[in-house]
C-alpha cells in the first residue's frame, strides 16, 4: 500500500495514507493568519509529499517514487469551506440580508 511522508518547512511532520488525506493534513499546518496564497508565495513553508510504494520502503530508506510539490489549487480545493460563513449566509432573510439570530 502507497505511503505518503508529508514535509513542512523541510522537515518531516506526518505521514498519510492517500493524497486526499495528506493535503487535509496541511490545512492544520497552515498558520491561521495567511492564505494559500501567502503560503505558496513564502519558500520556507514548502509543502511536500513524497509518495512511496509502501511503509516498509519508507522504513527501509528507498527513495520515493515521487516528490509532490501541492499547488495553490490543490492546496485550496481541499481546505474546508468556513462553516461561520455558510451558516450566515444561509441565515439571511430576503428582507433584510441580514442575518437572523
């Protein structure tokens, strides 16, 4: 089974066992206050995944088979949508637009 070593910063800092799962993983790592954007543009964060056939070759210090290096679209399409913002939109009245508390 593929086994993806994710990268932060050039360091190791999780593993993951798909790449759903390791760009989920980076939406932790993220600092709260900059987007995808700002991250993307700033080559000390760096995300990187390098995928290998299996956990035993991770183990076994066999090179990846690939080094991905996640886009902003990537990155993006998998940060979850804020839930603050949909609750209010879905709260507003025609009336008004605004939100009902």
């Amino acid at each position: 089974m593929t086994f993806y070593e994710l990268l932060w910063e050039g360091e190791g800092c999780g593993d993951a066992a798909d790449l759903a799962e390791a760009l989920a993983f980076f939406q932790e790592l993220k600092p709260k206050d900059l987007s995808w954007q700002q991250v993307c543009a700033d080559p000390r964060y760096a995300p990187t995944i390098r995928r290998y056939r299996s956990f035993e070759a991770f183990l076994d210090n066999e090179d990846e088979v690939e080094t991905i290096l996640p886009s902003l679209e990537m990155l993006e399409a998998a940060a979850p949508e804020s839930t603050t913002d949909t609750v209010l939109a879905d709260s507003a009245t025609p009336e008004t637009d605004d939100p009902v508390a």
